[in-house]
C-alpha cells in the first residue's frame, strides 16, 4: 500500500481543484484514492498553524520553516535533488479528551516528548512535559536509495508530530545547514534523510514530486499565474516590491540568508548569520505566509504502474531536446501543469509529442541536475495534482 498512516485534509482539496490534470479515466482510479487520504493532513496542519504574539516576550520557538534540502545521491558532493523540508507549529485539537495529552505535564520536570516513540511507556512513568495546545508538525521527502536498489526519482513523504514545542530533538531548525556547525547537531532540525526515517512516520510512496511555495504580500498577481495561455507560466522569483511565490520561508528571517537561491529566503534579516541572530530571537519581525501553492506528483506502484522505457540514449547536454520511448501514451499531458518527464532524478518540461518522441523545453527543472541517461531507463510521469491552501494564522512584514 503507498498510504501507510491517515494523512489529512490536504490533497482532497487539491483533487478537487485539480482532476482536469489527471488523464481521462484516471479519476475515481486508485491513484486518486492515494491522493485523497493525503488531502486531509495538509490542509489540516496549515489551517491550525499558529504564530507567536506580536510582542517581544512572545514565544520565539513558535516558527514556520521551510527550505530545499540537497540530496547527493552518487557522492560526488554536489546534489541532484532539492526537495521541501517543512516545519511549523500548529494548534492540537481535542487535548482534552485525550488521555496521552491530559496527563501531560502531571509531573515537575519531565523530560520526554510525545513524538510517537515509546509515549505509552514514559506517559506510564509521567515523563512528559504539558503539550501547551501546540505540537510541532515535520514534513520530509526521501529519495529511493540506489543502495537498496531502490529508483532514486521515485520518493516517501514522511510526517511526523512531536510536543512540548522548542525541546531538545525540535522538528524546527535555528541555523541553516549550510551554516551549521559540529555545534549546532541539537538546532538543524531534523537533517539527514536517515534522521527523517528514524524519526518522522511514512505516508506516502509513489512520490515523483512535492513542492510548496509561499504567497507574502509581496506577491504580483501576474506573477502566480499557473497557466499562461496554453502553456505552464513561467515561474518569477520572489522579490521585495512584487514578484512571485517564494520556495522557502523562515517566519524568523533570521535562520536563512537573504536571497533568492534554494538556501536563502527573499525576506531575510542578513547575509551571515551573526547579523541575524537579532531576529531569531525576536518575535515582534515574525512574517507567516497568507497561502501556499502545493504541487504534487504521484504515479501508481506495482502492477498499476504507468511508465515508459527511454528508446535512446540522452547526453548531460542542456539543448538535447528529445526524449525517444516506444510509445508516449504513459504520460498524462491534457493539461500544461502536467507536462513534465522524470528520468532518475532530473525533471524535464515537454511542449508537445508524437508517437515516440517527445519534444523537451527544459532540462533540469524542479530543482534537480541535468544528467546523461541510458537506453532502456524507465520515464515517469505520473499524475499532476496543484492545490492552494489558505494559513488563517498569517503576518505580514509591513513595519519590516
């Protein structure tokens, strides 16, 4: 099964908004049923986000983080994939009826967290702290391991809860990875693909794609439109003044880097970390995103796999621009958000196709890297699905 845990409210939404993407009687199929459980938990988490007071003695623990994570897949230490690392914290619901929450916090000093390992036993010895109302909530995508013979573009979604909020083992980094140091371990969050499977809880398999980007009151309406025409829009950065959706964001400004790049965050306080631990610190400068654009990229595991063979051959060469299979009837593309290809880990964008051939745009789009491909290497494409939530918990930066 590619659901492994209830995921939420999150996905329906995007179904219902999205179906258009899917190939004509794909709807109503088991890819959909896939996509419906994951609805539910997505929109669930952001509708309870919670932010802190906009005063000084506010709780500066209470963060909304995302960035692009770098897989290196082959060693060569320069990654082939960024994928989403999301963090926040968001409101529980019914606490009070819930035995494991109520006796939360009976005990003067417990140390432990109720985070899905071992929460029966230490709430039997009463060792974990008052939840507070708020748990922080983790989202992780991890590639195949080429190691276990796994495809490395075909990926998990992993989510995990964990409260009291801000302890030791935090989901919610207060230092970028690429600043950290052997210092830092307890405040990177969780950072490692290993750490995310040991730690966070499978819910999805099957997973091509995953991608969430931000609306601030920067944003150019211009500027967010997914279809153009009948073409996919092109994206525009995110910049002071108007522009487009941001990829990351840190509700701090003070953890990421000012910029635009996969690490960097447009809103950010400074370009080294010692002009932003001011900010890290002070709540009253805390920005939370209005919506968020996530697209999602599933396709069918097993016998009910929908793929195709590459019939030739591709160079790591950025103009090569056709992709030959034996037939192209495996890739949806009714609609422009749907016309992309995935060989290994690198994303293509198409514009149109024949019975064989497809003809590429773009090579290494997504955040992933132009590589060299065989003959004989499976093309994905999987069904498409964009959906937009709205975060009711959101701050704007007009007194920056």
């Amino acid at each position: 099964m590619a659901i492994f845990s209830v995921l939420g409210i999150a996905l329906i939404s995007l179904l219902r908004q999205s179906t258009g993407f899917l190939e004509k009687g794909q709807a109503g199929s088991r890819i959909q049923d896939l996509l419906d459980d994951a609805d539910h938990q997505l929109a669930e988490d952001f509708a309870n986000v919670v932010i802190p007071p906009t005063a000084r003695e506010g709780v500066p623990d209470v963060r909304f983080f995302c960035d692009r994570f770098p897989h290196d897949m082959d060693g060569d230490g320069i990654p082939e994939v960024w994928t989403p690392r999301l963090a926040f914290v968001r409101s529980v619901q019914g606490e009070a009826s819930d035995p494991l929450l109520r006796a939360a916090g009976s005990k003067a000093g417990a140390a432990s967290s109720i985070d899905g390992v071992d929460d029966n036993r230490e709430a039997d010895r009463k060792d974990h702290g008052a939840a507070g109302g708020k748990q922080e909530v983790a989202w992780f995508l991890v590639p195949g391991n080429p190691k276990k013979d796994e495809d490395p573009g075909v990926m998990t979604v992993y989510r995990g809860v964990r409260m009291p909020v801000g302890r030791k083992g935090s989901f919610l980094p207060k230092v970028a990875l690429a600043e950290a140091t052997k210092d830092d371990q307890e405040d990177r969050g969780i950072a490692t693909a290993k750490e995310a499977e040991d730690r966070l809880r499978p819910v999805m398999k099957g997973v091509l794609h995953l991608e969430f980007r931000f609306y601030s009151r920067h944003v150019k309406p211009d500027a967010v439109r997914l279809i153009a025409g009948d073409r996919l829009a092109e994206e525009a950065p995110p910049q002071r003044g108007g522009g487009g959706l941001s990829p990351t964001w840190d509700s701090t400004r003070g953890v990421l880097p000012a910029g635009i790049l996969a690490d960097q965050f447009f809103l950010g306080k400074g370009a080294n970390r010692e002009a932003r631990e001011a900010a890290l610190e002070d709540p009253v400068d805390d920005v939370f995103p209005s919506r968020v654009r996530v697209t999602l990229v599933v396709e069918p595991l097993g016998s009910d796999a929908k793929t195709g063979e590459l019939a030739q051959a591709m160079g790591a060469d950025k103009g090569e621009s056709t992709v030959t299979v034996d037939d192209t009837k495996f890739a949806p593309g009714g609609d422009p958000a749907g016309r992309f290809l995935k060989i290994g880990t690198e994303w293509m964008q198409w514009s149109e196709r024949s019975g064989r051939t497809f003809t590429i745009e773009r090579r290494g789009v997504r955040g992933t890297r132009i590589q060299a491909h065989a003959a004989g290497d499976v093309v994905h494409a999987g069904a498409t699905l964009v959906r937009e939530f709205h975060i009711p918990a959101s701050r704007e930066d007009w007194n920056d």
